[in-house]
C-alpha cells in the first residue's frame, strides 16, 4: 500500500468507526444494549486497524522515510483521532444510560 492509500484507508476506517460509535449510542439510548455494544466493539475494531497504518507511517519515518506532511495526511490523523474520543464518550455515555430506569 502506498502512501496516499495508506492516508485514504485512515480516512475511510477512520470515519466508518466515528459513524459506528454514534449509532451505538443512539441505539443505547433507545436502550438496545446489545446491539450498541456489538457497534461500539466494531467501531473499536476500525480504529485498531486504522491504528496499525498509522503505526506503520510512524515507523517508517522513525526508519528514514520521510513523507510530505500534507493537509491530507493532517485530515486523517484529525479523523482518527476525532474517532478514538468520540469512541470512548460513546462507551462512558452508555455506561450511564445502562445505569439508568427502564420506562418502556
């Protein structure tokens, strides 16, 4: 995988995951536990992956390789990062909403 790729892969898992995490907690707040948790651990999958290419682009600079540092590449790490927090408010959020009454 190049590196433009590497940058569009960040991107897609990136904002794939943020979107997960978001309907986790929509579904936790219809109290559909089960299947928000089911999103938040494919959201956290996502990010794994989209970790391990950032990883690799950080290795491969630590071992010489410089790239061009372009908006492109700042826009995925801003997805990434912007995904792993709203990740885990999501996980806090549904903690609390677990904690809450049933009134259905």
């Amino acid at each position: 995988m190049d590196y433009l790729e590497k940058i569009m892969t960040l991107i897609a898992m990136s904002g794939s995951a943020r979107s997960k995490a978001m309907e986790a907690l929509m579904l936790a707040k219809q109290n559909e536990m089960v299947s928000a948790g089911e999103l938040l651990d494919a959201a956290a999958t996502e990010i794994r992956s989209a970790h391990k290419i950032q990883t690799q682009l950080i290795q491969e600079e630590a071992g010489g390789t410089r790239q061009d540092i372009t908006l492109l590449m700042i826009h995925a790490q801003d997805h990434l990062m912007n995904a792993m927090t709203v990740k885990d408010m999501a996980k806090e959020f549904i903690s609390l909403y677990e904690r809450l009454p049933q009134t259905n």
